[in-house]
C-alpha cells in the first residue's frame, strides 16, 4: 500500500463511475444505443415504411420518397435502398413519384399496426408503464411479436377493439373500425361531444395533452373557439388548448337532445360536508386500477363523501357504503360523481 | 354444420363486437356491481352504526390531524422502540448468563468427562451451540416485546391511520403509504418487516417496500452501533456529554436508513420497477378495543417463534463456519488469518479492516454474532491475550474492555464510524434472504435486494474514508 494516496483512489473511483454512467445511463447510454442499433435491420426498415405509408392512406395524403424521408428516422441512402427492394418484392408501387402500398403491402402494415396497438393497450391493462412511454414501447415491440404470439396477445386481452388513445385495432383479417368523430379544434362554440381518440404523435404535444389531465371518454363542451385558443368544460373543470394541441383530439359530436350530463364532475373536486352520487369511473383508470375501485364499491349510484384529509392534503379519506377509504388525488379524479343539490348534512 | 358456416357465424359475431363497442364489457360490469348494490341497499338495514362511528371519527380527527398527527406518530414509535431496547437488556443478560456462562461450561464439562475428541467438542458445543445459544440471547427477548407491542397497535387499528398521515411522502418517492409500517417493523426484525410487506396489495408498490426494508435498522443491529458509538464517538467528546453524543450518532444512523429508504425507494420505481403494476387503496377500518392475550400469543408464535427458527436453522452451521474456520490450518496459518490477510487491503480501502469484512462474511446468519465474531478474530489475528479459545466468540462485560481489544486491532475513529455505516447498508441477514424469496417467488428480486445494499455500503464507506483522510 505504498502507492496508496486517497486522492488517487477517489479520481479513479470518479472515473469508473463516469464509464459505468456513459454505458448504462437510461435511454442515451452506449450500452442500450448499441443495443437499440443491432436490432435495427432491413426488417425494421420496411416495417416502419409501410406503417408510415399507411397512416399516409388513411389520412388521406400522399407520400413521396421526400416526406418519408422527412418523418422516418433512418438515413436516406438506406430508405431509397429498402424502397427499391420493397417495390421489387410488390409491397409498394410508384404511381408518378407518389409511393402507394400493393393489396400485400396494406395487409402486412395492417399487421404491424395491429401489434403495435394490441402493445399500448397491453400496456395500459397490464402493467405499471407510464402512459408517456407506451407508445416509444410499442414501436420496439411492433417488429419483435411473431403472429402467433400477436394472436395469444389478443385473446388474452379479450380481442379488444380500440387502443387506449381511442385508436381501432385491426383484426387479424385486416377489418378497421372507424374513429367517429371531429378534430376538436374544428368545433364550434357550444357543440357538445366525447373525446373518442387522443392522438399520441408528436410526443410533444402528447405530453402536454396529459399534463392538462385530459381523460378520454370524457364529455365536453365547448366555450371558445379561436385562432388564439380552444376552451372547454369536461367534468366540471375549464380546459385552455392551443388549436394545435387541440387538433390532436378527436370529439365525437353528441345530439343536444340526448341527455347529457352537464354536471358530472370529478370526485377530487369534491369538497367537505358536501355528499354525491357516484357517476362512473373514468376510462382514463384501466385494468387493475379499475376492478379495485369497483370491487371497494365505488359503482354508479353510490352514496359518496368526505371522512377525512390527510395532514399533507393528500390521499383523502372517502366514506363509501359505510367504510372510510383513502384515495390518492389522481385516482378520484377518475371518478365521476354528480353533487347532491342539499349541502351539509 | 359445414365450415363455412361456422366462419360465416364467426364473422358475424366479429361484427357484432364492432357495433356494440368496447364499453361494452365495462358498462355490463358495472352493471352488476349497481345491481348488487342496490339489492343491497333495499333488503339491508343497519341500526346504530351511526352511533360508533361518531367516536371513531373524533379519534381520528385528532390522530390525522395537522398539529397532532405527526407529533402523535412519532411519540408512539419513539416509546415502543424506547420499551424494546431498554426492556430487552435485562432478559436479554438472563439468557446470556444461563446459556453463556453457565450452561455452555456445563456442556464442556459433559463433553470432556465422556471424553468426546477435541475436534468434535469445538465444533458442536463452540462452534453450533454458542451461535444458536447467542441467536436467542440476543434476538428473542427484543422480539418478544417489539412484535406484541406492533401487533396490539396494528389490532387496534392505529396503524392505517400512519398511513394515510404518511403516504403523500412515500407517493413522493413512488412507493405506497403502508411501507411507512413495513419501515417501522423493520426497526424489529427485517425478516418481518418484509413478511409484513403482504398488507401492501401493489405489486410494485410491495416489491419497494421489499428491497427496502433492510435499511430500517432492526433489533440485531441496535447493539452494535450502541456499543461502538459508546466506545467511540462518546470518547472524542467531553465525558458530560458523551452519552447524548453518542446516542445522537446511533439515531443519525437511523435516519440515515430511512433518508436512503426514500431515495432508493424513488430509484426503483423510476428504474427497474416502473413496469409493475400499481394500485393504491387504504382501507380506515373502525377502531376496536384490541384482544390483548390473544394478540399477544398470536403476536409470539406467529412472529416471534417463526422468525426466530429460521434465525437458530441459519445460525447453527454459521457457528459452525466460525469455528472450522479458525481451526483448520493451511501451512502455518487458519483459514481466518488467510483470508483477514487476503482482504485487509480492502478493508482498508473502506476505512475498515478484513477482521471486519470477514465478520460480516461469516456472519451473514445474523448480525447478533458480528461483535463477538469480530472480537474473536481481532484477538487471534493480533495474538494478544484475552478470549475463551481460537473460534470461540465472546463477549465482554464493559466497553472498556471491548475497546481495548479494538483498539489494539488497530481501531480509529474513521473504524468505528465506517463499521456503524456498514452495519447499516449491507446484506440482509440470511433469514431475511430467505423470507424475501419465500415472499417474492423471484430469485432476481432475492439478489437484487441482497446486493444493492453492499453496493451501497461499499461505495457509501469507501468515500467517508477516502474524503476522511484527505481531510484529516
């Protein structure tokens, strides 16, 4: 130990733990980016081309080598390499410079997307991953599930129709539901209408879409709609969106003459010595969540109120059916209950 | 039925699906759950449940309130660990003295008037039987008080009520309001902290709580940093307040496990646990006078007793190990001397020594024997009189004694500072590896929760005494 200074052994223990943090550090890591490349091949490439071409159809535009190169994240000499290859083996065709899918080429993209829904509902039902992440999750997924396995996926998710921003999910014949519905930004003032489809690309404007809390399923309605900015009432809170954030939702128009129940409001809103009924549960609270609310008796026409708040405000403790039981803030305000008119007890 | 009409009905009822919608399965369920209800509601009747709930709600108005709520919680965990460890001294010397000081003589004596080979005596009646003997000493009488004491509380119906005062903390950090219960427990036993980890329902939530309870300081470990905070850190300071300086060291070290249980708490669910699935729910159920010897004797037997059999399976082939290893000769020198020499330059790079290191080896069992063991080796490592043999722990009756031996190892003040960190975060004992496998069904969870914390006392040791020296 005659080398030994204590100077030494902390820089070389500062520079080992810089490695270990290079390689391994989430997401930029070189561990996960060499990882991430190993596993981009010719098949990632034409799979992400045709789901690409697809949404092109579907939203009516039409795609050119130039826009696809512009959304797809691969370098340009390998997307016009794998196009040629792709046209050669019939799964697109050019039409003047637009790129079209062949009938093979609409069914195997239908395929891919099929999987990567089935994921992000998957996702949503059965595990703990925060909705931000699910779709990044799902495009890495989408090139790894066998049809088998995509097929298992399903069955055990009860062969859902719709993902869980509200997008259809093809069968295995290749049949798509329809996304009834208008962008809300397209809304005039006072229309009334449920949020079917949050759009969750770009992840930007996704981000903010869940920052403003916004559930899908909810009901809305529309107070102001101008270049500058969307405003909108869903259970009993104000909404401010700019237009763009607010193309990204998709409203289902309701009938006026169709009950609509204006004041429901979410249970967090719910303040003491004020009782409720209870309304439903929001489809924001999925899986596991949702049965244990369920099974505690939180169920449409419950009697509901406050028992207690904790010292820091948060959970709060709810009497429902003759027992007190705590929930957090961001799990009442999953609950939709409307107000009894008498106040106080 | 020929095949195609079986597709055509199975395209049908594809189609079906589309048109009735994915609400569908949600409205029939919620459906049912209205109806039931509402069965309920018109053929149940309940009288005078208004009456009970109404002391029930002054109780817990004051208990969860602002200004009480936490003074109360902290007041009640500081008495039942206050009752646990002074109450525990007094047995606990009982049972040192019958099974220490008399009956292990006794059995020597047994074994030499039937003429039992030397070999087979040090390793049965010093090897076996002083680890168990010490096990029990040291672990039942705390465990005896601590788990009664939990549990009428628990029955009482006080500790949801910690919960709830408590969970916007551990929401913070990603983890669920009753491991606030599963900490507190720990401070007993961590072996029960993480069975006591079944009240949490979370998935994810649970296997926090799981990994993390071995930062709670449990009932093994208590005497250990009293002892060296005693020898140690009370000496640098003025004899008038030695004794509050080295308590105030013992109780920093405490929180310090808790501040790593938060932080550690908030990386997992950021890291490798935030695909697990969470649910959160506490139930406030109503207070109820608590059934004291029924909860006492479940309390015992089914905490106590279980936990300390699993201690006294491990402990056995540990003393065992103690033992063998001290006696079994390579060249000149035991095995112990060759493996202390091996990982003194280790040991040394923590600010520790590989007396130490190789104490915690042998003692992974539990941390009860980690005293007796490390003084044991210190004496044959450094060949200075005192002991009862090679491979046979003890301990002695004043810290003045005790620190003579430290200090004659070569014991500083960096030693004693970095033994009480180590003490903290390093594996769990045995019987807590095992009741997080029997608890987790994982053997990954198992050597996750196992090596994360070495990990951590290493790194944590390493910089105190690197920066130590620098400094001083």
């Amino acid at each position: 130990m005659t080398t030994y200074n204590p100077v030494y052994a902390l820089l070389i223990f500062v520079a080992i733990s810089t490695v270990i943090y290079l390689i391994f550090r989430p997401v930029k890591g070189w561990f996960w980016v060499i990882k991430n490349n190993l596993s981009f091949n010719e098949k990632t490439v034409i799979e992400d081309i045709l789901k690409q071409l697809y949404h092109f159809e579907n939203s009516g535009k039409e795609a050119n080598i130039k826009s696809l190169t512009g959304v797809l994240k691969f370098k340009d000499h390998l997307i016009i390499d794998v196009i040629n290859l792709m046209t050669i083996n019939k799964l697109i065709y050019f039409e003047g410079d637009v790129l079209r899918l062949t009938n093979t080429g609409r069914d195997y993209s239908l395929r891919i997307v099929r999987v990567h829904r089935l994921w992000e509902k998957y996702l949503a039902e059965k595990t703990g991953i925060d909705k931000a992440e699910w779709h990044d999750r799902a495009e890495f997924m989408e090139h790894k599930l066998s049809q088998e396995e995509t097929n298992s996926l399903a069955s055990q998710l009860g062969n859902p129709v719709y993902d869980p921003h509200g997008d259809p999910i093809p069968t295995t014949s290749g049949k798509v539901a329809k996304v009834k519905g208008v962008a809300l930004s397209s809304l005039a003032v006072n229309s009334i209408g449920k949020i079917t489809h949050i759009e969750d690309e770009p992840d930007v404007i996704y981000k903010q879409i869940i920052a403003e809390n916004i559930h899908i399923g909810s009901q809305i309605r529309v107070v102001e709609n101008s270049p500058e900015r969307i405003i909108f009432y869903a259970e009993g809170e104000e909404f401010k969106l700019a237009p763009i954030v607010a193309a990204n939702l998709t409203v289902a128009p309701l009938d006026k003459t169709i009950m609509v129940e204006e004041n429901t409001i979410r249970l967090s809103s719910l303040k003491e010595n004020e009782t409720a009924k209870i309304v439903g549960i929001s489809k924001e609270s999925r899986g596991e969540r949702r049965r244990r609310l369920l099974d505690l008796g939180f169920v449409k026409g419950t009697q509901i109120s406050i028992d207690l708040m904790s010292p820091l405000q948060n959970p709060t403790a709810y009497l429902v059916k003759g027992t007190s039981i705590a929930l957090r803030k961001d799990q009442a305000s999953k609950i939709l209950i409307k107000k009894d008119e008498s106040h106080g007890k | 039925m020929n095949t195609t009409s079986v597709e055509k009905i199975i395209a049908l009822s594809r189609d079906l699906r589309w048109q009735i919608g994915d609400e569908f399965h949600d409205n029939l369920a919620e459906g049912i759950y209205a109806d039931a209800s509402e069965i309920a509601m018109g053929s149940v009747s309940s009288d005078n449940s208004k009456k009970r709930f109404r002391l029930d709600a002054k109780i817990d108005k004051i208990v969860t309130s602002k200004a009480w709520g936490f003074p109360i919680m902290i007041l009640i965990l500081g008495v039942v660990l206050w009752i646990t460890i002074i109450g525990a001294n007094y047995p606990s010397s009982m049972l040192a003295d019958l099974l220490l000081e008399n009956f292990h003589p006794f059995l020597k004596g047994l074994a030499a008037s039937i003429g039992m080979p030397w070999w087979l005596d040090g390793f049965l009646i010093d090897g076996v039987y002083l680890a168990v003997a010490w096990v029990i000493a040291v672990m039942l009488p705390p465990m005896a008080i601590f788990f009664p004491m939990f549990t009428l509380l628990e029955d009482f119906g006080y500790l949801p009520r910690v919960a709830f005062n408590l969970d916007y903390l551990f929401k913070k950090s990603g983890a669920h309001g009753k491991q606030a219960l599963t900490m507190s427990m720990g401070f007993g036993c961590n072996a029960a902290g993480v069975v006591a980890t079944r009240i949490i329902d979370s998935p994810r939530e649970r296997l926090i709580a799981i990994i993390t309870n071995n930062f709670s300081l449990c009932n093994g470990r208590w005497p250990t940093q009293i002892l060296i905070a005693t020898i140690f850190i009370g000496a640098v300071v003025p004899a008038s307040i030695s004794g509050l300086a080295s308590l105030s060291a013992v109780i920093s070290i405490a929180i310090l496990g808790i501040f790593f249980m938060f932080v550690v708490s908030w990386a997992l669910s950021k890291t490798v646990l935030k695909g697990e699935v969470s649910t959160f729910n506490l139930e406030l159920p109503p207070y109820r006078p608590p059934r004291f010897w029924k909860t006492v004797y479940t309390s015992i037997i089914d905490r106590t007793l279980i936990v300390l059999w699993r201690a006294i399976l491990f402990a056995a082939p540990a003393g065992a190990v103690i033992w063998l290893i001290s006696n079994i000769y390579i060249g000149d020198l035991s095995i112990a001397s060759w493996t202390i020499t091996s990982l003194d330059g280790f040991g040394f790079l923590l600010g520790l020594n590989g007396v130490i290191l190789l104490a915690y080896i042998v003692a992974i069992p539990a941390n009860e024997i980690v005293i007796p063991t490390i003084l044991m080796l210190t004496v044959m490592a450094t060949g200075i009189a005192g002991g009862d043999g090679v491979g046979v722990m003890f301990e002695l009756d004043s810290a003045g004694e005790t620190a003579t031996i430290l200090k004659a190892g070569g014991w500083t003040l960096l030693t004693a500072v970095n033994l009480m960190l180590f003490s903290l975060l390093h594996n769990p004992c045995s019987t807590t590896i095992y009741t997080i496998y029997k608890e987790t069904k994982s053997v990954k969870w198992t050597v996750f929760a196992s090596v994360l914390p070495v990990i951590m006392g290493f790194v944590l040791t390493f910089l105190v005494a690197q920066i130590w020296r620098i400094v001083f």
